[in-house]
C-alpha cells in the first residue's frame, strides 16, 4: 500500500494517489497530469479510478485528462452545477477496493452541492477507517467556506455543518486529507501544517469547537470571501474537461515584443524589486510565487501574453501556475530587460518609499496625496490606518473609476508584494504618480510598538 500527496505551490492545492496490489486511485488531480503517471509507474500500479471531491472553483481539474490517458473511471458526486461530461456520479457508500484498501464515499455537501468526501479503510488491520479524503468541507485548521451559494447562505452553512458530525464521526483515529493547504483562498484559517487527525481537529480547529448548528450558521454567514471573476471559468471547464496544459513558452527577442505591441499583455514575474527598478512600459508585477492568487484577477483567459522573466526556468513555471488556471495564452517570454535596454528601448521605474516618509505625508497631510491599502477586508478591519483608503488588490482593476486620477497615490498592504502589484495595476491605467511602501503594515506596526 503506499499514499502519496502532490502539492501545487501557490494554490496551496493537495492531490492524492492512493494505491494497493496493483492498482490506484487518484483524488483531485490538477491539470498537469505527468506526476500522477510517473508516482504510479514507480510504485507498479494502473490507475485505474479518479475521485473528484468537489467542483473546483480555483484551478482546472486534471481528471478527464487522466482517464483519458489511462482508462480510468472518474468518479464525481451529486448534484453538480450542470453535466460532468466526463465523470460518472457517484453516491452516498459507493465502495471501491484496491486490494485491501477500500474507499468508501460519503455525500458531505456545504461548501458545495456536489461535494464528497472519500473514508479510507485497511480491511487487513482492522474496521475502523484509518484516513479520510475530505476535500474542501474540512481542512486543517478551518473548513471550507460556504459563500459560493449567497441565496442559499444559512442553507448551506447548516448543510456544512451536518457534513462535518458525518465526518468527525469516523473516529479520533482517522487522518486527515483536504484538497487544500495554508495560502490557499478556500479558506482563512488554515493551520500551516499538512497533517492531522479527526481527534486533533476535533479539539482544536476553531470552527469545530462549535458545537451548536445555530451559531455555526451565523458564524459561517459573516465570513467574508473574495471570489476572483476566474473561478466562473473554473466552474465550466470543470463541467467540459479541457485540453493538456503547454507549459513551455517559447524565447522572444526585443523586435518579437515590439512586433506583437498592444495585441498582448506584457506581464512581469521577476521580484517586485526588479519589477520596480526598470520594467517594460505597461506592463503588470506578478510575481512567479504569487501568478496563482491574483493573476485571475487582472488576466481574462482571451487575453495573450507575454512574460518578463529572469531566466527560461522562471517562464517555464510562470506558464504552469497559468495553465493550472487556465490562462493558456502565452506568447512567449522575454528572458531579464538588459537586451531591452541595450536596445535603446523606453522603460518606467516604481518608487519605493519608507515608513518615514509615509509619516511626514500623513502628516502633512497634502491635498493631492492619497494612501491605499490593498489588503483584504479582514485585514484591514484587524488593523485599519484610518488615513488610508481602501480596495482590495485584486478589485481594484473594476474599481478605478472610484479613485481620482489627478492624485499622488502610495499603496500599501502588508509587505508591499500586493501594494506593487496594484502599484502597476494604476500605472497601466494611466496613473502618473505612484510609489510603494515597502514594509508597509508590518513596517508600520514595528515602528509604533519600537516607539
């Protein structure tokens, strides 16, 4: 018997193969299929089922390209938002036995109507279950959100909550596997940890030392989740399947972007730093580690691209956070701006400014002046500089026309990461003064508690 977990940096998002006496099952598997293969092929298995844990709203699911490319049977639950062209639907206490190992589904709806979860079994050691696959209903640490039904909302939140007891009643002993990891935006509190039992979770995740339905509701309800135009996408890809990802754009040269102009999006995946020393004019700073949480924000998957990026390796894996999201159109990429430069070619540069002279503007207080914050509601509401306004980072593209465009603007969040991101967003749509604060936050609380 072996179990294996297959991480997808970013999008914090965890796949599972699973498998026994020569055959395996694969639960959730991302759109880049290649890993899933080569763990079965090491271990002498066939893949011979795939188990869908829940519509994925914030990457492309890989399952219909893994039965395709093995013969698998796609297992995906009830009630999904439209036909799953290629999954067969599965209910409450199907079994399925590989070997000694059987998986039995449990119908676990809240955080979607078609959500399962999947208990493991030993039938060689004992009755108990020994694991749980639990998707996105329970995490480590937190459990899924339930806003993606806003008519429905107490509905869901109660449905959530039944699926939960149903769950935690496989026992103390059972470990636990969710679909997702800390960083990933299906949840907000999750442990950064990637392993735990029921009984730990039991007595410790926050949501589950609430006991009565009634304030888990009114709990759930109040939560506040983004939900970036992209996961629309999500949903219908899901439901159709979608093509194998391409993930290798290929080197452009200075006359190749030129020639390609305003037909594509130049976007930057160097280092915020870099973005801000000397970037190509229009383009947008999203970093490589950070494409997964907000380039489905400012991208539309119609749009080409072109990338910015250190080097070949840094395309190469830009590209795939891309594709896991569908976004497929890639042009190509432009390796550093040195041949840029060279070339004689116009370039911008971003400010950096620190928490003094944030200061000294507060201060002063100038007319034509203004500071952003562009971190998420919930942060703000924690520890809100009430000079600032605010727009979530990732809203900001749609919410332009709300800021005055003859202002000076210093954006901030936590670090500065995000702040450079929507420092871009504004310089693209014509902003002329903007600077970052670099440290933002974080530097802002350290200089007051110093004091």
């Amino acid at each position: 018997m072996f179990l294996e977990k297959i991480k997808s940096p970013g999008l914090a998002h965890l796949s599972y193969i699973i498998g026994a006496d020569g055959q395996a099952a694969v639960i959730d598997p991302r759109r880049d299929i290649e890993v899933y293969e080569e763990i079965a092929a090491a271990n002498n298995v066939r893949i011979t089922c795939v188990f869908e844990t829940h519509r994925n709203e914030d990457l492309v699911s890989g399952a219909g390209l893994l039965a395709e490319r093995t013969g698998a049977t796609v297992y995906h639950g009830p009630h999904a938002a439209g036909e799953v062209r290629y999954a067969q639907t599965v209910r409450d206490g199907k079994t399925v036995q590989l070997g000694d190992l059987r998986l039995k589904v449990m119908e676990t709806p809240g955080h979607t109507d078609d959500s399962i979860s999947i208990a493991v079994y030993d039938d060689a050691s004992g009755k108990d279950a020994v694991a749980v696959f639990t998707g996105d209903a329970l995490f480590i640490g937190d459990v899924g959100r339930t806003d993606f039904y806003p008519e429905r909302a107490e509905e869901v939140a109660g449905l959530l909550y039944d699926s939960l007891q149903r769950i935690l009643a496989l026992g103390d002993q059972a470990i636990v596997l969710p679909a997702h990891g800390a960083g990933s935006v299906c949840g907000s509190g999750m442990a950064d940890r990637e392993f735990s039992t029921l009984g730990h979770e039991r007595q410790n995740n926050p949501r589950l030392q609430i006991t009565d339905r009634h304030e888990f509701i009114k709990v759930k309800v109040a939560e506040h989740h983004y939900q970036p135009p992209y996961f629309r996408v999500m949903e219908q890809l899901n439901l159709s399947g979608t093509d194998p990802m391409h993930p290798e754009p290929a080197a452009l040269g200075v006359d190749d972007i030129k020639d390609l102009g305003d037909q594509v999006i130049r976007i930057d995946v160097r280092s915020t730093e870099a973005y801000a020393s000397a970037h190509l004019p229009g383009s947008l700073c999203v970093p490589e580690a950070m494409i997964p949480a907000f380039a489905g924000w400012l991208i539309k998957p119609e749009q080409r691209l072109v990338l910015i990026a250190e080097n070949a390796d840094q395309a190469w894996q830009a590209a795939r956070h891309l594709g896991r999201i569908g976004l497929d159109r890639v042009e190509g990429y432009l390796a550093g701006i040195m041949d840029w430069v060279t070339a004689g070619e116009p370039f911008e540069s971003i400010d950096f400014v620190d928490t003094a002279t944030v200061e000294q503007r507060l201060n002063r207080q100038p007319a034509d002046w203004q500071l952003l914050d562009v971190r998420g509601i919930d942060e703000v509401e924690a520890s809100r500089m009430q000079e600032a306004v605010h727009t979530y980072v990732g809203e900001l593209p749609d919410k332009l026309n709300e800021l005055d465009s003859n202002k000076a603007y210093t954006v901030m969040c936590a670090s500065g990461q995000r702040a450079a991101i929507a420092a871009s967003v504004l310089e693209r749509a014509g902003y002329k003064n903007v600077d970052v604060y670099l440290g933002s936050m974080t530097a802002w609380q350290q200089q007051k508690s110093a004091a």
